[in-house]
C-alpha cells in the first residue's frame, strides 16, 4: 500500500496537468462554443 501512495504522489502533478488539460479542452470545445459566448455576455446584458 505505501508503494501505490508513493507512486500516486510522485506522479500527481502529471495526474493534475492531465486532469486540467481536460477541462481546457471540454471547455472550449467547437461544438460549445456557441454556449460560452451567450453565457460570456451574461455580465454585459445586466446593465441595460
């Protein structure tokens, strides 16, 4: 069991780069794209 942890924490930065590297990508998507723009003028559409 002390292996695993060593290993697990030896490679953990691998592991967080790859988990944020897929939340850069399913982020921004093509196909969602559309998505984030409306969603992006939330902020702008408020002060009318």
């Amino acid at each position: 069991m002390l292996q695993i942890l060593q290993w697990i924490q030896h490679h953990s930065v691998v592991l967080m780069l790859a988990v944020f590297l897929l939340l850069v990508i399913s982020t921004f998507w093509p196909g969602r794209r559309a998505g984030f723009d409306r969603d992006s003028r939330i902020p702008l559409e408020d002060d009318r």
